[in-house]
C-alpha cells in the first residue's frame, strides 16, 4: 500500500488542499527546515493548535541562526558565502540515490 494511502494520528495533510505535505516539499525542493516550518505551519489549526506554531517559529529561528553562522546577508534570500550542508540540500528522492551510484 503506497505511503500517501495511510496517514498515522489523523486527517490534517490530506485536508490541506488534497496534497500530502511530503509531496510538495520534495516538488518545491525544500530543505530540512523550510519542511518543517511549513509542515507545522499548515498543521496548527487541525492538530496541535498554538504549540505547532511554537515548534514552527522554533525552526525559524534554527534556520536564521544557521544562515548568519555561514555568512548569508543581512536582508538578502538564498544565496550564502559558505553554505551550510544542512541548510542548503534538498530533500533527495531514493530513485534519485540509486541513478546517482549507477
């Protein structure tokens, strides 16, 4: 049975404009932490109310302190001097894995 067909502890993904939440990260690339940001974000009102928006600015705040560790900008968006592994790698599919060491 595919992943999308099964969700534990609830309906809130599939509530949400009929896409699963790990779908549009992996279509918009996103990295660790705007999965989690927004994951917590769009989840709030249906799960866990005022304390998914705590765990989402708490994220944020992990993800602007890892942008000015490594250099990015004041006032600028998604290019960094020295990158930060965690910060600027996307989500990779496993078939994308399994292409890469053939």
């Amino acid at each position: 049975m595919p992943a999308n067909d099964i969700q534990v502890g609830g309906d809130h993904y599939k509530r949400i404009g009929g896409e699963q939440h790990w779908d549009r990260a992996i279509r918009l690339k996103f990295d660790i932490f705007q999965y989690q940001v927004t994951k917590y974000v769009e989840r709030w009102k249906d799960k866990n109310g005022v304390e998914d928006l705590e765990k989402a600015r708490h994220f944020l705040d992990k993800y602007i302190e890892e942008h000015r560790k490594f250099g990015l900008s004041e006032g600028l968006v998604g290019v960094t001097q020295q990158p930060s592994p965690i910060v600027s790698q996307p989500f990779t599919l496993a078939s994308d894995i399994k292409k890469k060491k053939k």
